[in-house]
C-alpha cells in the first residue's frame, strides 16, 4: 500500500542585484558565480541526461527576480566580460603553477570550468539561460515553477490579499 509520495523540488532564487550605475559592483558576482557554478553545469547534466537516454523528471523553481537577471542584457554583457577575466587568470595561474603539483591541478581545473562555462554560455545557449530552461520543460523533462515575484513570504503577505494577487501576476506575467 503506498503511504505517500516524496517531491524534490530545486529552489533557484537570488536577490535582484543589478547595478547599472556602477561598473562592477560586488552583489552581482553573486549571480556570476551562480550561473558558472550552478545554473550551467544544471542546464549541462539535465541535457547529457537526455542525451544519455535516461527518462527523468525534475521539477525546478526559477524565482522572478532570477529570471529578470538571466534575461538583462547588461548583466548577460558584465557576465562574459567576468568570465573572460577569469578565464585570462586562470591561464596565469596554469603557466604559475607549472611547477608546484600541489597547485597545478587546482589551476587546471579553474580553467577548465571557466572555460567550458563560456563556451556554454555564450555559443551552447547562446546567451539566453530562460530559453534552454525552456527548451526542457517542452521535451518533458524539466517542470518550471515559479514564486511570487519579489519573492516575498506569503503567510506574511496575507493580511492583503490583493498583495499576494499582484505577487503571483507579476511572476506569471514575467
């Protein structure tokens, strides 16, 4: 007899940190570092999963105020001009660490990873990280569900109603 039934769902969510006026502010390698170390390697395991020919459903919560970040077109330029930064270090610290095994290996990797992140991002997905989420969701493998659209605590936003009904708008809306 089934007792139930257990759901994982992946939670994506940062805080809204674009910052025009500056030119590199320090809150937005928040998002960098989370598209390099999470959000493409995801996109990249699910697709070789496809790939692979293994019949798998996820279900991922893509928060708005993410969405808004992976669709700027500024924060899509700052984002490959800091990959590219890191990518020029990494390169350095290869050549530096030539002769220190104990490193090298640390360089070689932090090379890899940057690099295959750029490559990921800018011809693979071609930029657009909504889209290849997208393009998941149609082939049935990926189910995206989203949160209100500032991300706020319902419970504590319910004493308004019509606060919760432009939260949940505005997020489908996105």
């Amino acid at each position: 007899m089934t007792k139930g039934y257990l759901t994982l769902i992946l939670h994506a969510h940062l805080p809204y940190v674009r910052h025009p006026e500056y030119e590199q502010f320090l809150e937005e390698k928040w998002f960098y570092e989370a598209v390099t170390e999470t959000y493409l390697p995801l996109l990249w395991t699910f697709e070789k999963l496809a790939e692979d020919g293994v019949d798998y459903r996820v279900t991922i919560n893509l928060s708005p105020t993410l969405i808004s970040m992976f669709n700027d077109g500024l924060l899509r330029q700052r984002y490959v001009k800091h990959l590219e930064k890191l990518m020029e270090l990494a390169d350095k610290e290869v050549h530096r660490t030539s002769s220190q095994p104990e490193f090298h290996g640390t360089a070689l990797m932090y090379k890899d990873l940057f690099s295959r992140a750029h490559y990921l991002f800018t011809e693979k997905y071609r930029w657009n990280l909504v889209e290849a989420f997208r393009r998941l969701q149609d082939a049935g493998k990926l189910e995206i569900i989203t949160t209100g659209a500032t991300h706020g605590y319902f419970p504590l936003l319910g004493v308004q109603r019509e606060v919760i009904n432009a939260q949940v708008q505005a997020a489908v809306e996105l």
